[in-house]
C-alpha cells in the first residue's frame, strides 16, 4: 500500500465516519422514536435519547393486527420458497453442467430469459394464471368459479420458485468441479441422481450460503406481490402488514417505528451473524454480469 | 481424450434433473410475457374478453397519466442511477485505500440494502414528516424554512430519489470494491513510478479498469429503477396530483385497481420494449467503446 500523509488520511476518515453516520442514523432515529411517547416527539427541541425508555411501545404496537401470524405467514413463505427454489435450481444446474441430453445448451440459453424480465411486469399475467387454478380455492375443473390459488401461501410461494439466476450460478460452480470426480463415481456404478445427491449437492455448500442469503432475504422482503394477490387480513406478511400500518391506524409515529424495528430486526441479526454470504452471494451477481 | 464414454452418451435423466425447474419457469416466466402480449391486444376484466385490436395502444398516448408516468419514470431513473453510481464509486474508493475501520464503514452503509423497501420507506416517511420529522428540524437549526416533502408537488420526486440513493448505494459499493480489488496493484505501482498524483491514478487506471462493473451496474440499473413501484406505492401513493406515479405504479393502478387488465398488459408490453431497447443500446454502446480502445 501507498503511503498516504497522515492530514489526509484523519480527512478521508472523517467523510466516511460522516457517510456512515448518514446510512446509519435512520436506523438509530427509529429505535430513538420507538422508544419516545407523542408529548416526546412533539416537543420543539429534540434529543435522540428518550427521557424515559418506554419498551411498552412494543407490546402495544404488535397488539394492532396479529403479528405472530404475519411472522409466521412471512417465515413460512420464505422458507418454502427458498428450499423449493434452491432444490430445483441445483438440480437444474448440475443437469446443464454434467449431463448429456438433446437441445441441453438451448435450453439453458433459454431458461435465462428469467434474468432479462422484470419481475413487476408478469404481475398481471402471473395474477390471472392463479386465479384460474383448477381445483383450487373453489375452482371448477376448468379453473372458474373461485379464487384459484389467489390469497393462499402457493400463490405466493409458487411464482418465486423458479430463478434463473440461481441455475446459472450453480451451473457455473459444478463447471468448476474435476471431471475425474465424475468419472470416479461412474466406475463405482452410481447413477446420476446418486452423483447428485452425494457428490455435488454436500459440496455446494458456499454456493447455497449465498443464494439462500440472496433469496430468503428478497423473498422476506417482498411487498408488491402479497399486497396484490392477498385479500384477507390472516394472510397478511410481515411487509404487507407494515405498509398499511400507516393506512389503517391514525399515525403514532412510536407504534410505527416500533412496528418498523420489529420487521427488520431477525433479517439484521441474520445478517450480521451472516454478513460473509450476504456480501460473497451479491458480489458474484457482480463479477459474472 | 476422456476415458469414459459413457459420460458422452445421451441421457434422459437430464430432463428430469431440470423438469421441477422448467415447469415452474415455463408457468411464471414463459407464459406470463407470452400472456401479456394476448392481453395487450384486449379488452379484459376477469370476466369478459374481447379482442380489439390495437385500440390499447393507441389509448396510452393519450392518457395523460402515462405520460406524466413515462416522464416521472425518466427523472427518477436517471437522478436516482447517476448519483448512486457516483457515490457508490467515490465510497468504494475511499474504502479501498485501507484506512481505519474499513469493515466497519462497509457494513454501515450495506445495511440500508438489507433490510425492505418498506421499513426503509416507513422510517424515511417519518422523517420526512413535516411538523415533527428530523429533517425539517434539522432545517430549522440551520435556518431553513421547513418543507412539505412528500406532500410537495415539486418535490415529491425528489424525496422518493434521495431515500432510494440512501436505500441502494451500499449495494453499488460492495460490487465497485469487489471490482477494485481486481484491479492488479503493479498498475498502480507503474504510474507512481511515473510521477502520478492520487488523482491521475483514480482517473487513469481505477475509472478505466473500473469499466465492466460500470457497465453491469448501469444496466441492471436501468432495468430494476425503470420498475421502481414499491417506495411510490408506500410514500405517495403516486400523489401528490401525479407527481411521482410511475408506469409500474400505473400498471399497478389500471390492473388491480380499474381492473383494465387489457390496458395494464399494453403497459407492460410497453415497458418490456423500452428496457430491451435501452439494453440493446447499452450493449451496442460498450462493444463500441471496446472495439476503439483495442484500435
């Protein structure tokens, strides 16, 4: 490394220390305001430290709505999404990596169209697909008469499962694999599946850190899509229900905040346990654009 | 070369390996676009279909509130992209120069990535609250008059822009410093020994090396803030008077709101053409650029 002078070095310190204050404080604001009361915030001179802390606010705000129900719609979801999604993807990427079949390199080319589309533009589609669901939430065999699968966990499951982005990196990690583990594995007599299942998958292990990482994270995150195919309250996520928070109730701005650091706070104590994957799973959406 | 022929051989287990994938693909992804564009050509409510044509085309231009959409879009894809991109650089640079606390300062500003658009909107909402929110308080030590942010026709837009540089700027800079980390050092090294200053280097070897990473963080930049929905839905509701609807937002509205799914699917028709029209010229752009530097 470059010798930098010592007054430019404590300068530059200072603009990020300054930086890293701006990205921060929102964060230390909520806390600050979750644990003040109205007369607090209202007062003309503001302090960052509540007089009192006032931790009731919690108990108060998770009592509007039924928050262990959105955590649990919200885990739920997330976690099938991710084990079905993951699941696939790998199996799709070690077919494409290792396998022989007719037309296997155009059906990969193909199956990346997912990574050009925006996901908001095949909501309306996506919508009607689910609402003609034969069988499903009171649908006929022709999928008319009921919801299908709107309003239910498979309809918010179901349209996240498939990532292309997941099948390119999994193929592009298994490309990395020696051929002679395979060939191995093939005068033992193991089948496909067999070299799947003991070789490849318990040796993707950074691979799927970072894309559970990538994909628990976007999925617990999701707002637009619970907000267009739910109708009733106890299919609420966690998103969801905070995003009316402000519609439905008249605005304490304490409940609200303490409702905001309710949703955030797992997803922040996963990352910081986590942070490696989080960072690694992002910076490889990176390098190999 | 390869010992074992059998590996060559074809086999169906392939398809089965990527079945699970490719039914959930062709359902969500393939026959979406492929619906839309049936649609496009609608009039459809859920209940009755009729086939008319191009008349949803011709309507969206002369529906103000697309245009005003399209407008609103362009605005807040371009601020929001050049700043993040300038700022996500300069930080990248700084963070790369292994000053004290480093780790520290990357975290810090990756963690407005993590969490979701919509706690991050709830808390920008309070404090771009006009009475009591910290940042009129803040305008007012310093003896600015207080704004009305969000409920401010003119800058409504700006307010959206400045939370979403804040939300995404730590995830530009994670991908900048895992760019200049391949910068090779002896780059560096040869222009020291040409007498460059700190500033002749981040111009001469760190933007230019810098230039892939760019490129990839532009278009997909493009691409995710052309479709920007969930901040406008949750601060303004795409108010106040239109000033920061954009056309996911209308497409939201005419959908699930107006249930005009024929028009809705003409909308996204529309946006589906401008990102690949804008990506093609993107790519057509930088091979360009290549093809000069090897010349």
């Amino acid at each position: 490394m470059q010798r930098y002078s010592r007054i430019a070095n404590r300068f530059w310190v200072a603009v990020l220390i300054g930086i890293s204050f701006v990205m921060i404080f929102p964060f230390i604001l909520m806390l600050s305001t979750s644990l003040k009361n109205m007369a607090e915030l209202q007062r003309p001179v503001f302090s960052i430290i509540p007089d009192v802390l006032r931790f009731e606010n919690y108990p108060k705000a998770m009592a509007r709505g039924d928050w262990a129900l959105y955590f649990w719609n919200s885990i739920y979801v997330t976690a099938w999404t991710v084990v079905l999604s993951l699941l696939f993807n790998s199996m799709a990427g070690f077919a494409f990596a290792r396998l022989q079949f007719r037309f296997r390199d155009s059906l990969f080319i193909v199956s990346l169209i997912g990574l050009m589309i925006p996901p908001q533009v095949n909501m309306l589609p996506i919508y009607v697909i689910l609402k003609y669901v034969p069988f499903a939430g009171g649908n006929d065999w022709l999928g008319r008469g009921g919801l299908g699968w709107l309003n239910s966990y498979w309809g918010l499951i179901a349209p996240y499962v498939a990532g292309s982005f997941g099948v390119f990196l999994f193929r592009q990690f298994y490309l990395t694999f020696p051929r002679a583990l395979d060939d191995a594995a093939v005068i033992d007599g193991m089948t496909a599946r067999q070299r799947f299942m003991y070789i490849y998958l318990p040796l993707s292990k950074p691979v799927m850190a970072s894309l559970v990482a990538l994909k628990a994270t976007a999925t617990w995150n999701e707002y637009t899509w619970p907000l267009i195919i739910t109708m009733t309250t106890d299919m609420r996520t966690v998103q969801l229900a905070l995003s009316l928070y402000k519609d439905e109730y008249t605005i304490e701005w304490e409940l609200l905040m303490a409702a905001t650091a309710v949703a955030i706070i797992p997803l922040l104590i996963i990352f910081f346990c986590a942070q490696r994957y989080f960072v690694e799973g992002i910076v490889t959406t990176g390098i190999k654009g | 070369m390869r010992p074992t022929k059998k590996l060559k051989q074809y086999d169906n287990t392939g398809y089965l390996f990527i079945l699970p994938f490719y039914v959930f693909f062709a359902v969500f992804i393939v026959t979406p676009i492929l619906m839309n564009l049936v649609l496009s050509f609608t009039r459809f409510n859920l209940k009755e279909m009729k086939f008319i044509g191009l008349q949803n085309y011709l309507n969206l231009f002369e529906d103000e509130f697309f245009v005003r959409s399209l407008v609103n879009t362009g605005l807040y894809t371009f601020f929001t992209l050049a700043f993040t991109m300038l700022i996500s650089l300069f930080l990248a640079i700084l963070l790369n120069r292994g000053l004290t606390g480093t780790p520290l300062f990357r975290t810090s500003s990756f963690i407005p990535h993590v969490v979701s658009m919509v706690a991050a909107s709830m808390i920008w909402y309070w404090m771009y609250e006009p009475a009591y929110g910290i940042i009129n308080r803040f305008l007012a030590v310093v003896g600015i008059s207080g704004k009305l942010w969000l409920h401010d026709e003119k800058l409504a837009l700006v307010s959206i822009i400045i939370m979403s540089i804040w939300k995404f700027t730590g995830y530009y800079m994670v991908i900048y410093l895992a760019g200049l980390q391949t910068i090779p050092s002896y780059l560096y090294e040869a222009t020291a020994i040409d007498g460059a200053s700190e500033w002749q280097k981040i111009w001469y070897v760190t933007i230019p090396m810098l230039r892939p990473v760019t490129f990839f963080l532009f278009v997909t930049g493009v691409i995710n803030n052309f479709n920007v929905f969930e901040q406008v839905n949750i601060l303004t509701q795409g108010g106040p008077m239109n000033a920061t609807t954009t056309v996911v937002h209308q497409i939201f509205i005419r959908a699930f709101r107006d249930f005009l799914m024929g028009y809705a699917a003409a909308q996204a028709i529309l946006v589906l053409i401008i990102v690949a029209i804008l990506t093609l010229m993107f790519f057509k752009y930088g091979s360009q650029e290549q093809d000069v530097e090897v010349a």
